[in-house]
C-alpha cells in the first residue's frame, strides 16, 4: 500500500534549493531516497533525519498538502 509523505527541511532553503517535497511511497524510508533522486544545490541530504523532518499525510479529510512561499 502506498502512503503519502511530507518532507521538510529544518532550515531555510536558498537559492536554486528544495524546501519540502511531497513524496508518494511504500514507506518513509523509501520516501527520503525517492527524495534525493532529484535535488538543488542543498545535495542529496532528504535521507538525513537532523536535516530534514518527515511525517505521513494521512487523507481522511480535504486540505492543502504542501506549500511554499517565497518572498
């Protein structure tokens, strides 16, 4: 079964760098490497848990899954 997962970055995001990714998978694990196929200049660190946080999405109820703001 697959699950969807959010995954978000403990710092800020520069220029030419992911923030958060959306990810859909079998499992959280499987979510950070899927995430680190394709990145910015932030490298290969969606496998990293003191850099990135994770958590599942659960879809019981409409709402916004993931936004970014830059400004």
């Amino acid at each position: 079964m697959l699950s969807v997962y959010k995954l978000t970055r403990r710092e800020q995001a520069g220029y030419c760098e992911f923030y958060e990714k959306v990810i859909v998978a079998e499992n959280m694990g499987r979510a950070r490497e899927l995430a680190n196929e394709v990145h910015g200049l932030e490298g290969p660190i969606w496998t990293d848990t003191s850099k990135v946080t994770c958590r599942t999405v659960y879809l019981s109820t409409e709402g916004v899954i993931a936004e970014t703001f830059c400004n």
